[in-house]
C-alpha cells in the first residue's frame, strides 16, 4: 500500500506542468482564453477599462471617431503616437492627449482608403488601425511587432443615421432609389453554410473563402447575375502592384485551374440573382501586412437569356480535366483553357488587368440603367503563422513530462526491487535466529 501511494504522489508531480502559475491568478487565466479584446463601439474608454478595451470607435453620421490608448497591448509600455496610422493611406491622428494616453483619429467614412459593402440592409464602412513600429535606437533588436485591427462601421439602409425627431413630408431616399429601379450590386464573405455573413479577420492558410455576389433588383425584371472578373491586390482596386488574378475571361474562375487549388463557383445557384464561389486562402509572398483586397466585376443580363461566352460562370473539374459551367452547355467555357473569350481583336490588343470591361467602358440595359458594376471586399486579414518558438515550448513540455514519466517508472522499479530485498533479509534473518536457537 505505501509502495503504490508514493508511485501514485510521484507520477502526479511529474505530470504537473512545471511552469504553468496561472491557477494562482484567476484574472491572468481568463485573459488567455481570449487574447484579442479589442472594443468596436460605445464611448471612449474611460480610465482603468483601457487594458480590456484599447481601441473604441464611434461611428457618427458622416465620419468615424477612434480612440487608441497607448499601452495598446496591455504591457504598461506605451506606443509612439507616430507609428499608429488609420486606413490604407496612413491617415495621421487628429489629437493626442497626454493625459489620458490616448490617440484620436477623427475621418470622414469615405476618407484614409476605406471601403464601403452595401448589402440588402446596411452600409458596412471598413477601414484598418495599423500599427508600425518604428525602428528601436539599436536597429539589429526589435521589442515590438506590427499590428493590425480591423474596424467597421454599419449604417441601415432604409433608416435616418442621424435623428428620427425630423418627420420629412417627401419621399425617403430608399422609396426614390426603389422607383428609380436600381441596380444594386453587392459581394458578400460567408460562413461555412452559408446561413449568414462572417468577419474578415482569423483566415489561415489551407482555409476557404465563400464569398457571395449579389445583386438587389427592386422591382426589376427577373436577373441572372454573373461574376466577370476578380482581381486580389494589397489595396482596394485592381491597379495596385501585386495583384493575382482569380476569375478572368468573362467568367472564368481561373484560380482553381491550379493543381493545390478547389476554387470553384457553387452549384446550383440558390437564385438567378445570386451566384456563390469559394476560393482557397493565399497571401502575397514577401509583404508582412497578410492582408488582400478582392475586386470583382459584377454584371447582369435577362433570366431568360441563354448563357454564352460572355456572360458564363465556368469552373475548372479535376478530375474529369475539363472546365463546367453552373448552368449552359459545356462549350461556352471551352474558351477558358484558350484563354480568350471576347472579341479577337479586343483581346490581342490588351493585356489581362485591361480586359476588364469597367476599365474600358460601362454597359447599360435597355433603359439605360448601368448593368455592371466593380464592388471591393476586404480586408481580409490572415492570421500569422504560428512561431516556431510556441511549437518548441510545446515540444518541450511534452519531452520533460516523458522523461519523467520515465523517472517515475525507475523509481517505482528501485523502491519495488529494495523493498522485496528488504523482505527476503528479514526472512532470511529469521530463519538464521530460528536456527541458532534450535
């Protein structure tokens, strides 16, 4: 019995992770089961609550207001002011209270290189915090690592921004886009299931992007929508240097012609005006922001037009090595592998980005509505790759609890082996006394 408790209390002792203290603090604990607890919205953050919440953002009725609080990563060591920049054209901050230790950025919703997604019922405007420290006073160390926090803003489409005190007698701006029949074109990240909208942010590669195009008729006549062409870049728009193709050729989702690639557009659609495609997660070697932008041409034609060439949605099929459209016959992709779908002409006197019909001329319907349109997601930020140091402390915790768990195997062993040769001395002792005695 005491040779199985003092395996038992030894084998508990060298299985407790020797460097984890956090049992003693309960706060620190809850802290790590949710690392990034950044604040999107409410007012500025008040004296205390800054380690919780180091960014607040308030979105007004025609700009943003965010506030930063220096010690940005709860550490006591504050940030230069300098080195915190809103939006993809670095706007700088507007005041600087020293204070409170707080930075100020004060833009309107259209300013510092934000986007805007419009879908069925709000305008979402997005924008980044960046962080970029600057270099330390010994330029070989680094002490801090650049961040960025993504930021949004929701707006409804059909309701005052501002006050519901003024009760206009005319018409709301949604009921005169509504008569004006409209086109509006939407695209959309989704989740797994596609049951609902997802954030931008955590993507790692080897996931999945699903993205969802849509365009809202109003009162139109029924519509078929089709994605033209996307474009993936490091900024909004398709002119910035890198981009990478995805969807090109009128349709052609060319990304998942690639051998380590499943992009494809999902079949069937859910309705005409709908059209869903999944791509596979990439990053742009070389540029430590792990962040992408996608630009995509979207356009309509009638339901009852037949697919064509032109106006198509085709994806690559491995294993039958052919490309299939979502709907049509398969000849109006046979295009795709030639990699020319328009007119001859047109494409032999321009290069790939200048394909792009929005980039040459805008098409209209029959009443002179635009029936194209470029719509930007993003950004889209992807997780850093996990360190190799995280991945040597893990091993390493894992090899000290084997080896002793090892130890503990020997030392059971030992006092297993001392003790039975205890026994066999105190027998072999009696058996001697038994014998001088007799």
């Amino acid at each position: 019995l005491i040779l199985s408790l003092l395996c038992w209390a030894v084998g508990e002792v060298a299985t407790y992770p020797p460097w984890d203290f956090s049992w003693s603090e309960p706060a620190s604990r809850e802290a790590l089961t949710d690392p990034n607890t950044w604040s999107w919205g409410g007012d500025s953050p008040s004296p205390g609550t800054y380690r919780q919440h180091p960014v607040a953002v308030q979105c007004q009725e025609a700009q943003l207001v965010v506030t930063v609080h220096r010690d940005l990563f709860g550490t006591g060591r504050l940030v230069n002011a300098a080195d915190l920049t809103l939006g993809p054209a670095a706007c700088k901050h507007s005041s600087l209270s020293r204070a409170h230790n707080t930075v100020t950025f004060t833009a309107g919703l259209h300013e510092c290189g934000s986007t805007v997604q419009i879908t069925p019922d709000s305008l979402i405007y997005r924008t980044l915090l960046n962080y970029d420290p600057s270099p330390a006073s010994n330029p070989v160390i680094i002490r801090t690592n650049p961040a960025i926090i993504p930021i949004e803003c929701h707006y409804p489409r059909r309701e005052n921004v501002s006050s519901n005190a003024i009760r206009p007698t005319w018409a709301p701006f949604s009921s005169t886009l509504s008569a004006e029949e409209k086109l509006m074109f939407s695209l959309r990240l989704m989740n797994e299931d596609w049951s609902a909208e997802r954030p931008f942010t955590g993507f790692q590669l080897g996931d999945v992007l699903n993205i969802q195009a849509e365009v809202s008729t109003e009162s139109h006549v029924p519509l078929r929508l089709f994605v033209d062409s996307c474009v993936a870049a490091l900024s909004p728009g398709a002119d910035s240097s890198p981009h990478y193709t995805i969807i090109d050729f009128n349709g052609c989702l060319v990304d998942g012609r690639l051998d380590d690639t499943s992009s494809a557009f999902i079949t069937p659609r859910p309705r005409e005006d709908t059209l869903r495609f999944r791509i596979d997660v990439f990053r742009f070697a070389g540029d430590t922001r792990n962040l992408i932008y996608i630009t995509c041409h979207l356009k309509v034609t009638p339901a009852d037009q037949t697919p064509d060439p032109l106006n198509k949605a085709c994806s690559f099929n491995k294993a039958r090595n052919t490309w299939a459209p979502v709907e049509g016959t398969r000849d109006i992709c046979s295009c795709c592998e030639m990699g020319n779908c328009g007119s001859p002409a047109l494409s032999q006197s321009l290069n790939p980005l200048e394909r792009w019909p929005s980039r040459r001329f805008r098409r209209h319907d029959a009443k002179g509505k635009e029936a194209e349109a470029d719509v930007v997601i993003g950004p889209v930020l992807l997780s850093r790759d996990p360190g190799t140091g995280g991945q040597r402390q893990e091993g390493g915790q894992g090899g000290v609890t084997a080896v002793l768990g090892v130890g503990t195997v020997l030392l059971c062993v030992v006092a297993g082996v001392g003790l039975a040769a205890a026994v066999l001395a105190v027998g072999v002792g009696r058996r001697t006394c038994a014998r001088a005695q007799a």
